[in-house]
C-alpha cells in the first residue's frame, strides 16, 4: 500500500513537467477529463482553474480516490489505476 501511495505521489507531482504551462495572468477556465478503465464506468471530472496543470493534478486526484474507493488494493491494482488516471480519453 505504501508503495501504491509513492507511486501515486511521485505520478502528481511529475505531471506538471509534462503539461503545458500557462501564463501567470491567465483567466480561469473551466476543464473537463473523462477517466475510462477498459471495463467499468467512466469517471468524468470537471473543475475551474488558471492553469491546465493545476487542473490535471487535481483530476488525476480525483480520479484516483474514485477508482480506488476507501479500500486497500494491490499494487499490481494500484498501477492500473494509476495508469487509468494519467491518461484521460478524449471523445
């Protein structure tokens, strides 16, 4: 579990070094990321923020304590829901 929760971490922080930056003046817009694993529900999120990274981080959170839900998973489980939450679809 501990390792899961690392992996997550060190997923959240690097995402800011691999999105787009946006100027510091730049005006809130609202986001939207639609997280689907290859079977199940497809968990949408939607949030208003300055900058692209900011709000991926946060979805990618979300996205996270969605799919793991409040319970202990494998770590073979937690790579695939960590791998779910970095790669949101696009329709």
């Amino acid at each position: 579990m501990k390792k899961v929760f690392l992996a997550a971490l060190l997923v959240v922080s690097v995402l800011p070094c691999l999105s787009h930056a946006a100027p510091a003046s730049a005006t809130a817009q609202i986001y939207h990321f639609d997280f689907k694993p290859l079977h199940g529900d497809t968990f949408s999120y939607e949030i208003q923020s300055g900058a692209h990274d900011e709000a991926f981080k946060k979805a990618a959170d979300a996205c996270f304590n969605h799919f793991k839900a409040g319970r202990h998973i494998s770590m073979d489980e937690g790579q695939d829901i960590i791998d779910i939450c970095v790669n949101p679809r696009k329709y």
